[in-house]
C-alpha cells in the first residue's frame, strides 16, 4: 500500500472510533506555548494576514480538508497568527509588539524573527518540541500537496532528507526559507 493510502485509512479509522473533528484546533501561539510546556509537541504556525487572498483560500480549501485536520490535530499544536497583530507577544523572554500599529501592512516582531524577514504570505513555521524554528514553508498549498508537507516534519523527515531532494518528489512545491 502507498503512505498516502495508509494515512487515509488511518484518518478513517480515527474518525471512526473518535467521531469526526472537522476543523484544525487552533490555538493562539502562548496556548501553544503553554501546551507545550506540559506535553512537547512540534508547533504549527501558519502566518496570515486579513488582506491575503491565497490565506483564504488555504483556509477554505486545505485547512477544511479531513486528512489535513486529522494529521495536523494528531501532530501539531496549530496556531493561526496575524502577521500583522497588534498583541503584544513574550517569546523565550523576549517581548515581541507590531512596532508600527495602525500603518498599513505593518508587520508584527514575532512574525519578522520567525520567518527572518522574508514576509511572505501565507506562510508556514514549523518549529520543533524545543520551540526552535525547523524551517518556513511560503505559498498556498493545496490538500494533496501540503499533505507531504505535513508528513514531512511531522515525522522528522527533515532531520534525513533536505527540503530540495524531497519537495522534488511533489509538484507545486517551493524551497523553504532556512
């Protein structure tokens, strides 16, 4: 059998025995933080602003997909975070604040660190169980292509095969930000 053919039997199963969970559990990033602390987990972090049509549409199209959900939910602690926020954020003891509140796509400190400031919208962090940043994913992905994504860090693929060898193995893939 192929992997993808196991993860949706896996899925179908999962949602069998546990009843359907048909949305992503997103959580804010100090939930995640907090969560964390109690049960390390690798942290999700898709990077979005209001005004970004292709967040939408990762919304609308992949982000409701059941295989997506089921894996993200089992994997990640998945935070939705405004590029652009206005919230004031503490991070491994450093405050983080959008330094030009009110301006026009004035993007959020965290949000810079992060993603190093490649701003690019959506985008994906994907930190490990010690909150250290993996790697950022720019671009909008369909379910069928962001499924590899997912299994990708969510099974440590990183740490064996570099993102150019693997995103090779997949159309519609882009080079993650280092």
């Amino acid at each position: 059998m192929t992997t993808k053919l196991l993860t949706i039997l896996f899925v179908l199963s999962s949602l069998f025995v546990n009843g359907q969970n048909d949305k992503i559990n997103w959580m804010t990033f100090d939930q995640a933080l907090k969560k964390a602390e109690k049960k390390p987990k690798k942290i999700f972090m898709d990077m979005y602003t209001d005004w970004c049509g292709w967040c939408v549409k990762m919304d609308q199209a992949t982000f409701t997909d059941p295989v997506i959900i089921a894996y993200m939910n089992k994997n990640f602690y998945a935070v939705k975070f405004d590029a652009e926020s206005q919230d004031t954020v503490v991070f491994l003891d450093r405050t983080f604040v959008n330094a030009n509140p009110g301006k026009k796509r004035s993007s959020h400190q965290l949000a810079q660190a992060l993603m190093q400031g490649k701003m690019s919208y959506p985008s994906y962090v994907f930190m490990d169980e010690d909150l250290k940043v993996i790697s950022v994913v720019p671009g909008y992905y369909p379910p069928d292509k962001f499924e590899p994504v997912l299994n990708y860090f969510g099974e440590n693929a990183f740490k064996k095969e570099d993102w150019k060898t693997f995103s090779e193995s997949f159309k519609g893939s882009v080079e993650p930000k280092k």
